[in-house]
C-alpha cells in the first residue's frame, strides 16, 4: 500500500490517502478536487546525491583498480 498526500484545491486541506499504486488512478478521476500535495517532510527521497565514483573508491577499497581493468577489456563499454 502507497500513502498519497492530497490536498484540497479550494479548501486547502491536507490529509494522506492509502492505497493500492493500481488504485491511485481511478481514485484521482473520482476526486478531481484533490491534488498531490508534497512538504519537504513528506516529499519522496531521491537517494544520495554526488559522484558515485569516489563514493565507490572511498567506501569499496580497490574498486578503481577494479573499474579500471574492466575498461580495458576488449569490447568493454565501462567508462571509467
């Protein structure tokens, strides 16, 4: 189950539905007034933000070197 925070367009008020990602669709044709409503408290996470590649080297010793012979494979595609 999904929790969907909603808000109402003319009122303003805020509640969070819960339901089925199948549901979500249908519920929104039926309740035309309400909109997805997101805060930075309720606002889906994206992950971690910033390069990968020294996040992978500093927490995974020996990942570069790891990377870096795969590049050189013939036929790779790794870009490193």
């Amino acid at each position: 189950m999904a929790t969907y925070p909603v808000r109402h367009k003319e009122t303003g008020e805020t509640k969070e539905v819960k339901m089925s990602i199948h549901d979500w669709d249908q519920w929104k044709v039926d309740n035309p007034d309400w909109e997805r409503y997101f805060t930075p408290q309720n606002a889906p996470g994206f992950g971690e933000v910033g390069d990968w590649k020294n996040k992978m080297n500093k927490t995974h010793p020996g990942w570069g070197e790891h990377m870096k012979k795969m590049a050189n494979m013939p036929g790779s595609t790794v870009e490193w």
